[in-house]
C-alpha cells in the first residue's frame, strides 16, 4: 500500500494521559530501553546472535525493553581462561570462559554497571566450545537484575538531567533530513520521565509531520513535473505518495482537478478509475485508526509497533519520490565509541 496513513500513530501518542493512569501496571520494560549488542571482536562472530539474544533476555528478566538504536546498551566482552584438548575420540575443546557483562552509556563510553560470570563448554572446534559455553549463561542470575537495576537509575537521571540536549539534537537532526534517527531518539526517551517523555512525544509528532511535509512537496513536485508533458499515469502515481495531512495536500487536490479537466474521455475514465481506487485504499486505512487508541491498551509495545511500520512506509515514499538517496538504517543508528573490552 503506497499511501502513508498516520492518524492511528498520532492516537497513540497522544496517549501518555491514558497510560499514566495505569502507570501502577506498566512494566519497567516498557520504560527503560536498553540495546543489545556485541562489541568485542575476539568473541566468534558464529557466537554473535547467541549472545544478543541472551543479552536480550537479560535485559528483559531485569526489567527492560530491548531496542535498536538506543544510546545505551548492554554489551559483552569475554577472557578465555582455560582451552584444553579433551583425552577423548575425536579430541574435544574445552574452554572455560570469563564474559564481562556491562551496562551503559554507548556514546560516551561512560560505565554504568558491571558483572561477570564464568561459564565452560565443549565442542569439536574451538568456536562451538565457545557457543556452547554461552549457552550454560543463566539469565535468571540474580547478578544480572542488580546489574541492570542500577543501570536503569543512572540512565533515568541521564533523561531527567538533559532532556533539553536530547531534545535540541532531535530537532537539529530533523532539520538536516534525518528525520527516522530523529523520531528514534525521541522514542528512546522512558515513560518514567514523565515530563521529558511527554516533550519527546510532542517533539515526535513534530518530525513526523516534517517528513510528512517533506514527502508531501517532492511527491507533488514529481507529479507537476510529470503532468507538465501530459503523462497523466506517472502524475497519478506520484499523487499517490501524498500523504493525508501533507502541507501541500490542497496543491495535491488542486492539481488532480486541473488533470481531470484536461483529459480526453477515455483519459478521464481512466484517471478517475484510479481516484476510485485511490479513495478506496483511503478508507481502508482510515477505519482501524477510528478504534479508541488512547485507551489502557495502548502499550508501549503498540507504540513502538506503528512507529516502526510508520518509519518504514515514509523511508519507501521518500526513495519512491526522491532524486536523492533514503536516510538508511545505518545512518539513523548511534555512532558506539566503544571497542572490545570498551570499560577496562
């Protein structure tokens, strides 16, 4: 579906009023955001998913939302202790492994919380040793949870200190286009700072507007340039780009009309088929969006939801209406300072 429909993201992030009321039942883990990633490049890359996911478990048990994109993480580096040949047929490695687990600020390289576990494993080569060694990690361990308990409370003090310099530069990186790393941002921001999540959530909607904005002018840019040698079809498939609450919206319309009155018959027939359509597609898309968002339901986990199935069809009308590259996925990403064994 090519038309970018956003009302039921608007609801949902007018929400905050409805979701403090049931803040006693919200989880932490829908509050603080952590990013699971592997930064040490002496750990195997085979063992690299293995590890995210027990990180992610991690964060999880300990009461955190594993994202993307966060500034801050949980990261791994590891000290092999022991590798042995075992005395059996066929020979088996055997390492025994120290993984240092950390929590915190991966922009500034700033240590929040540590803790070590040391696991062992056998395999017939030294990588499968290694992966079956993470796999005896107990991510019930109650380690982990005071590791990352005291990594919550230094990264809540971060938001509730500098919310006005996470603020400014999600707005300088709206202004330089770079609108999915913006809104990213700004959706990192917990729910349990409350008076930064609600300026975030604004400042949210507000780049999503732009880029809405944005899509809006080069969608009908495309379309006037298309029209102005009379091919009808590509103006329409421009048209189609234009989103409902686009700045240019009554340009867009404006220009459909002078089309249509342009047309010969069978021309006309055939522009008009494709408004029907388009119409159609309109009230499909705005039916679920008139459901009550803003009640209890509307989790953190929904937000997060449509703000990545939003990011995505604005990331794909931009490429389909821009002369110039889409913002990629690596773009929107923060720059981690931090390499291998980052806090030693």
């Amino acid at each position: 579906m090519k038309r970018l429909f956003i009302t039921g993201l608007c609801a949902l992030l007018l929400a905050p009023a409805a979701l403090r009321a049931q803040d006693d039942r919200l989880s932490d883990k829908e509050r603080v955001a952590l990013t699971p990633i592997v930064l040490d490049d002496a750990i195997p890359a085979g063992a690299y998913k293995q590890l995210e996911n027990k990180m992610t478990q991690i964060a999880a048990k300990s009461g955190c939302s594993a994202i993307n994109n966060s500034r801050f993480i949980i990261t791994c580096s590891a000290d092999v202790l022991t590798k042995d040949i075992t005395p059996t047929a066929p020979p088996q490695h055997a390492y025994t492994v120290a993984l240092n687990f950390y929590v915190g600020d991966g922009v500034e390289g700033r240590l929040f919380s540590s803790y070590t576990v040391e696991c062992k494993g056998v395999g017939a080569t030294p990588d499968k040793a290694y992966i079956n060694a993470l796999k005896n990690v107990r991510v019930n361990d109650p380690g982990f949870k005071a590791m990352v308990d005291k990594g919550k409370k230094e990264i809540i003090a971060y938001y509730n200190t500098y919310c006005d310099i996470v603020i400014s530069d999600a707005q300088t990186m709206v202004k330089k286009h770079a609108f999915s790393g913006a809104i990213d941002l700004l959706e990192s921001v917990p729910m349990v700072c409350e008076a930064c999540y609600r300026r975030a959530q604004d400042e949210s909607l507000a780049a999503y507007q732009a880029w809405r904005d944005e899509v809006c002018l080069m969608a009908l840019n495309k379309a006037q340039a298309a029209w102005a040698t009379r091919d009808a079809k590509a103006a329409a498939e421009a048209l189609e780009f234009i989103p409902t609450d686009g700045a240019c919206v009554n340009d867009a319309n404006a220009l459909k009309h002078e089309i249509a009155a342009k047309l010969d018959a069978k021309e006309r027939e055939e522009w008009e088929f494709k408004m029907r359509q388009y119409e159609d597609e309109l009230a499909a898309q705005q039916q679920p969006a008139q459901q009550p968002a803003t009640n209890a339901t509307a989790t953190a986990s929904q937000r997060q939801q449509t703000q990545q199935k939003q990011q995505k069809q604005l990331q794909a009308a931009t490429a389909a209406v821009s002369d110039k590259p889409a913002e990629s996925a690596e773009a929107a990403k923060p720059k981690y300072q931090v390499k291998g064994k980052w806090f030693k």
